[in-house]
C-alpha cells in the first residue's frame, strides 16, 4: 500500500534548516583492502575528491593472526613490520596507478579491527569524509559477520560515502562528481534535517536536484486493542494528512536558493521504501542521516541508514547526527 506527492518547489521565504553556506571537504579517507569493489570505491570517488582539492589519505587494516598458546612467546615484531611495509607499498603502487601523488604520512598501513581503526584514524587526523565500498551481503552471513561499511557508518565522526559492489565486472564505477539526482529521506527530525543540509550543499555545488522523501511506518501504529482494526484506516489518512503538511511547510519555508526540489509521501517500511524510491527515480546519490540508536535495541532492529547501505542501488552518503563513540574494547585496546 502506498500513496505518493510529487511536486516542483517555489524559492522560500527563509531557511528552517541550519545548513553549511559551501560544502567544503578538506580531506577524504579511502578504505582500501584491494579488493574488486574497494577498487571501484576509490575510481568513484576520485572526482569527487579531486573536485574539492581534497588531501586525500589511503588506508588499509589487516587483522593479527589468531596464534595458539604454544607459539605466543614468538616475537610478532618482524612479522608486523613486514606486513605493513608490504602493504604500504601496494597502496603507493595503487596511488600511482590513478595518478594520485601521496606524501608518505598520508598511506596507513594499520593492524587491528578495520571498522575500529578506520574510525579512529579519522577521528586522529580530522577527516571530513570516509570513503569505503560494501559487498551488500544479507542473510545468514550478514547476521552473523555484519560489514565493516555498516560499522564505520555507525561509528564514524564525520560523513561516510559507501560504495556498493557493481553488479556486473562491465558496468563502470559511477562518477560522483556529474550525479544530478539526491534523494533524502526526511522525518522532520534534527537528525534527518542535518542530513537534508549536508545534501543541499551538494546539490548546490553539482547543480543538481533533490528529491525528499517521507516515508511513513505502518508498523509503528498497530495496536493491541481489537477495536484499533476499525480505527486505523483512518489514523493513516489522518498521518498521511500530517507528513503532507509538514512536507508543504518544509519546502516553503526552505530558502533552495534556486535548486530544484521535488518530493514523495510513502507507506511502508522505510529502508525498503528510501530504496525502491532511489532505483525508480534513478538517483545518483542517497543522502540520509543516522539517528544514534545503539545498545541491544540496534543489535536486533539494526538502523535504517545501515538496511539502505546494504541494500540501494547506488552509492550511500550517510551523515552523523550525533557525537560518536567506540566501544570500549576498542578504546581499551589501545
């Protein structure tokens, strides 16, 4: 069941929503384990950096090896060092294969947990945007193993640009820097409107259009009581109404500043609707904000930033809303 709103906007009165004057990125992290779709990560995201001047860093994690109790005395020093100097080396190689020159402070050769390392560096060194490419499993496997991409996202202090696996070896790496269409997800939180204003700035720097989307959970108004069935045809109409309103309120009191702006009313599960919204509409690019839910809620209700990761068709720009913080094994650990 869904219902639809689409409409052009007209430029507003005044910006509701507080929202950079220029997007500026001063320096990107690329994470890097040589594989096939971290590959197309950094061919994707080239433009995008080289477009903004950006300092761009290179980093690879490799994680120790589990060793038993009768060779843990062995000295690890060597071994490491080894490891590191090599894999320094292939990201030097991949660097001069784009014909990116690197300074050697900015290729990261790191043992550890990836998702842990890759966010601490960029918390370490300031860095405004993490580049990283997912392989979009599900099932069984993803319940257990989860993604390093879902974990950044989930942990990074700054924005998290994640790139999913083509699904054809012929088909190119999109080129971030020419994406027309954005689409935004919206709730009328301040979590979803820093989202809206990270992807407003880049729509004003690409020239590009927005298309916001609102998507209502049907889920969330099913009730106990044997008398809500008669009642809740009604309570959709009554919120649909609502999320309309808000939508018309929102665009009209923006100041676009002349971006072309267009928007969607859904029923139904969020993540699939932000996905499905994506592939027909064609977007280059999904724009959406992290609403912080962690603990043993997350563990079994994951996020909806984290399903739309997995699972869109086309690159993922998730922006932090909140102070982030890793666990404490990880802080620990150092």
């Amino acid at each position: 069941m869904a219902t639809a709103s689409k409409g052009i906007s007209a430029r507003g009165k005044s910006a509701k929503t507080a929202m950079p004057a220029t997007l500026q990125i001063s320096s990107a992290l690329v994470a890097i384990d040589f594989s096939a779709p971290s590959l197309e990560a950094i061919e994707a995201a080239l433009p995008l950096i080289k477009h903004f001047g950006a300092d761009l860093h290179l980093v690879h994690v490799f994680e120790p090896d589990c060793l038993s109790s009768s060779i843990v005395a062995i000295p690890l020093v060597v071994p490491e060092l080894e490891v590191g100097q090599r894999v320094r080396r292939r990201l030097r190689d991949l660097a001069k294969d784009y014909s990116v020159p690197l300074r050697r402070e900015n290729i990261h050769a790191i043992r550890g947990r990836p998702f842990e390392e890759i966010c601490r560096l960029a918390r370490e060194i300031d860095i405004d945007l993490i580049v990283i490419a997912t392989r979009g499993h599900t099932g069984l496997k993803h319940l257990v193993l989860g993604s390093t991409a879902e974990r950044v996202v989930r942990y990074s202090p700054c924005p998290v640009l994640v790139i999913r696996e083509s699904d054809s070896r012929k088909k190119p790496a999109p080129q971030l820097a020419t994406f027309r269409k954005i689409l935004v997800p919206v709730d009328f939180s301040d979590c979803s409107m820093k989202g809206l204003g990270y992807a407003k700035a880049l729509a004003r720097e690409f020239k590009a259009k927005l298309i916001l989307l609102r998507s209502i959970a049907l889920e969330y108004y099913v009730a106990s009581d044997e008398y809500a069935r008669y009642d809740l045809p009604r309570l959709i109409e009554q919120t649909d109404k609502a999320a309309q309103q808000q939508m018309r309120d929102l665009v009209q009191q923006t100041n676009w500043n002349g971006i072309g702006v267009e928007t969607s009313i859904q029923v139904g599960h969020a993540g699939k609707q932000i996905c499905a919204e994506a592939s027909d509409r064609k977007a280059d690019l999904i724009v959406i904000s992290t609403h912080g839910r962690t603990g043993f809620k997350h563990v079994f209700l994951g996020s909806t930033a984290e399903y739309v990761v997995r699972h869109a068709s086309c690159p993922v720009l998730v922006v932090p809303s909140y102070e982030r913080v890793l666990p404490k094994s990880a802080v620990a650990s150092k």
